[in-house]
C-alpha cells in the first residue's frame, strides 16, 4: 500500500549535519527545529527554493513560516522577477542571480528537491555558500546527488518516487513550522 510505503520511507529518512546523521526521525527533526529557531532568534532571512511540485512547497513555506512561524522570509518566486531571470541569464539561474542581490551572510536557505541535481537549485545552493549563508537541503532519489553534498545540513528521503519523497518534504517542514507557531504563538 502506498501509505505504508509513504511512513516506511518516512522512518528511513535521514537528517545529515557536518559528522552527525540520524535516521531516528525526531532526532532528525529536533536538528532541524534548532537550526530554524536559531535563525528566528537571529532575525535572519529565510529564502525557499524548488522547482514544480518542490517549488509550491517552497511557497506554501515562504508564507507559513513567515505568517505562522513569525519568520522574516522572502518569496523568490514572484512571475516578473523569475521570466526576467530566465530570459536575461538561463533558467539555470532564476534563483541564483537574485539571491546575489538578496541574501546576506548568516541568511537561511532551504533548497527542495527530489532529485538533488536541478542546476537551478545547486546554482542557488553555491550562490548561498558565496554569500555565507546557512543551507539546509532536503532531497530524495540517490544519496550523491549534487545538492545533498552541498548542504550545511541534509535531509535525504530513501526513495525515487517524486509523490513520497515531496510528501515527506512538506510533512518535515509542515511540522516543524507548527512545532515553532506551538512554542511562540501565531503573529496576527
């Protein structure tokens, strides 16, 4: 069944920061919930990236962890600004060429993507690193993929499926922006 399989995969995700992983699920998701609170504490930006089903979920993250998890974030995906990248630099670069621009030192990045190895995504992924900013990747498919070992710190799903994988990546920061609006409250 597809829902076992979906929580089979959910348990073997992995949460990789520098030398520690854990494939205990809370103890890849408590890693996770402090590296965002330490950013919310900071004031940081909070920059979402992804493309199709990866990049409505950087979306619906842009605007609940800024409206419910009370976080300074900032939408990449605006229609003007992503044709004009695309058109004047290459798809490849419609979010890198504005995170030049946009993101500071100490910033947060989360790059989504199944696959790992969109060059937008790793393109943006580098521009990040440039600019000193932290990197938090969650992908899927093989283990090597080129964003995963980019990352300050990277979840990887255990599966080639897009629908589990961009479930499971949603599902991880759905709870973590809820766990974070539990502790602080909703900002109205």
């Amino acid at each position: 069944m597809y829902i076992e399989e979906l929580i089979e995969k959910l348990y073997g995700t992995t949460v990789q920061m520098k030398s520690v992983t854990s494939s205990l699920y809370e103890d890849g998701l408590q890693m996770l919930l402090d590296v965002f609170l330490k950013h919310k504490e900071r004031h940081s930006m909070l920059f979402f990236i992804g493309n199709g089903g990866s990049s409505a979920i950087a979306s619906h993250m842009t605007a609940d962890f800024m409206k419910n998890g009370g976080m300074n974030t900032y939408s990449l995906y605006d229609n003007a600004v992503t044709t004009c990248m695309g058109n004047d630099y290459g798809y490849e670069y419609i979010f890198s060429k504005p995170m030049e621009f946009l993101v500071q030192e100490g910033d947060l990045v989360v790059a989504i993507s199944s696959s790992g190895n969109s060059s937008n995504i790793v393109n943006g992924i580098v521009t990040a690193k440039k600019k000193k900013a932290e990197v938090i990747t969650l992908t899927g498919f093989s283990e090597d993929n080129k964003a995963r070992g980019l990352g300050d710190i990277n979840l990887h799903v255990p599966c080639a499926k897009y629908g589990i994988v961009e479930s499971i990546h949603n599902l991880i920061l759905q709870q973590i922006v809820d766990t974070i609006m539990d502790r602080d409250g909703v900002r109205f």
